[in-house]
C-alpha cells in the first residue's frame, strides 16, 4: 500500500510537471536565439530523465493488474503523460533542429503514389476508430519527385491524422496531382473546419483552436508548424483552405522532378 501512494504522488507531480513545462515552453517559444538554444538545451537534458522515468513507469504499467483499481488508474495516467511528455519533446528537438538550421534533407526520387497509399495504410486504424474513410485519387503509375521521403510521410501523417480527428465521421480524400512545374498532395476532410481567424494561425507553434475541444484530442500543437518547415525545406508549400462547418483542405506543392514524365492532371483548386 504505502508503494502506491508513492506510484500515485508520483503520477501526480509527473502530470503537474508536464502540464507547468509545456506552458513555459509555449512562451518562450517564438523568441530570439538565445531563447531557442535555452529550449534545445532544455529538451536535451530533459531525454534522459524521461527515459528513466518512462522504464519505471512501463513496469508499473504492466503489474498495474495486481494493484488497487485506483492506483492501477494512476499507473496509467502516468503511462499516458510520459506518452504525451515523450510526444512533446520530439516535436521541440526537431522544432530547435530546424530553428538552428542543422536539418539536412537526404533527397531521393520517391514515389509519391506510394508514399500516399503507405500513409493511408498506416492512418486506416485510426480512421477506423473514429468512423471514416480513407480514399485515394492518384493517377495511375508512379509519380516521382526529389524528396526526403521520411519528412514527407510525416507531412501526410499529420495532415491526414488532423483530417481524422476534426474530420467528425466523414470521409477524408487524399490526392496526387502535378502539372508542369510542381506535383502535389493534398488531403480534403469534409469536418469542423476553421474559422478565418484560425486559418490565419493554423501553422503558428503551440496554436490549437478551441481549447474545449483539446481535451479529447491529443497533440502538441506543433505538428503544422513542424509540417511547414518541411515542406519549405524541400523548396516545397504547404497551404490551407477551410470554412467553419465546411471542412479543410491543406495542400503540400512539391517542385517537379527534372525528366519525369508529365501526367497532365491540372493540380485541384480546393473547392
Ligand atoms: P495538434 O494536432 O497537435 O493540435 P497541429 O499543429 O497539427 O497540432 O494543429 C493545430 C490546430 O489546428 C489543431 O489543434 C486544430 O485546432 C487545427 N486543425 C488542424 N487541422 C485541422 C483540420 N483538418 N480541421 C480542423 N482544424 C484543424
């Protein structure tokens, strides 16, 4: 007994804890140099605790069967904010790589057809989870362009992720197009959609819309703005269409592959 009451204090100021940095960290987000190489420091020295902070707390986690019904919650919340705290730290370590300008992008001729279809398979579940489908427009063969496909997957993660979760049941399309310059995807979701005010911050760090609605849904508000770094870093942009009650429409353009055959499908203006 006296073990978890420990379990528990400690679930308790591990939640607080989280829950203090990340409003610290919120603030000095956007500011100078110095503060951004404090938030990079910061976020370093925070990976090892959090390390052994999450191996404690996996093997509470797993013995949580043999604890009270409360203390068994507690040793899941734990689980959860260390999820949440890990979650959170990547962002920020990518998010100073970026603001450091120590990103390189390891460019390969990918096919974006594949790249989409792959992306797809691995969001299905979660679609699944919340009631809507996926769907793919593509022309037929493969589409090439230059690109680090590690970077771009995570672009089509987070767009089609969002898609799911604002996307209230309805269908989510994903598209990939190109015309002569540039080759594109895009993914349309038919939900919530943003007000003109929203769109105008949707890639801003930390920016969530409505906070009554964060509280079901996860995230660290930062993957737009980790989304827009990397479609710029690919000499890339990323851009959004919405309307409250209409849905959303964020499309990523790509510059054309030199000699790759041209599908001839104009790029789609979201309606
Ligand atoms: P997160 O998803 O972690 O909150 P993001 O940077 O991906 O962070 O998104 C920021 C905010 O933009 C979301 O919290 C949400 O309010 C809004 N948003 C993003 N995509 C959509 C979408 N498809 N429909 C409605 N709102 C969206």
């Amino acid at each position: 007994e006296k073990g978890e009451d420990v379990i528990a204090t400690l679930a308790r100021s591990f939640n607080g804890m989280a829950n203090a940095l990340q409003s610290q960290i919120k603030e000095l987000a956007d500011l100078s140099e110095v503060q951004q190489r404090f938030v990079s420091d910061v976020s370093h020295e925070l990976r090892t605790p959090l390390t052994t902070i999450r191996l404690a707390g996996d093997v509470l986690y797993d013995q949580r069967a043999g604890f009270a019904p409360a203390t068994a919650r507690t040793a899941e919340l734990l689980h959860t904010q260390v999820e949440r705290f890990e979650l959170l730290l990547g962002d920020l370590l990518e998010i100073s790589r970026y603001d450091a300008g120590s990103v390189q992008v390891e460019a390969e001729p990918t096919n974006l057809v594949h790249l989409a279809e792959d992306a797809i398979d691995s969001m299905r579940s979660l679609a699944e989870s919340k009631g809507s489908e996926l769907h793919l427009v593509a022309p037929g063969g493969h589409l090439n362009a230059d690109v680090d496909p590690r970077r771009i997957r995570r672009i089509l993660h987070n767009l089609i992720g969002n898609a799911i979760e604002h996307g209230e049941g309805k269908p989510v399309v994903v598209a990939v197009d190109s015309n002569a310059n540039a080759v594109a995807l895009s993914v349309r979701d038919y939900g919530l959609g943003m007000s003109k005010t929203d769109v105008e911050h949707v890639f801003d760090r930390f920016w969530r819309a409505d906070p009554s609605r964060q509280r079901t849904i996860g995230g660290t508000g930062l993957g737009l703005a980790i989304s827009l770094e990397d479609a710029t870093v690919h000499g890339g942009v990323l851009e959004v269409w919405s309307g409250e009650g209409q849905g959303s429409s964020f499309r990523l353009t790509l510059p054309r592959r030199a000699g790759e055959p041209f599908t001839d499908s104009p790029i789609p203006l979201p309606p």
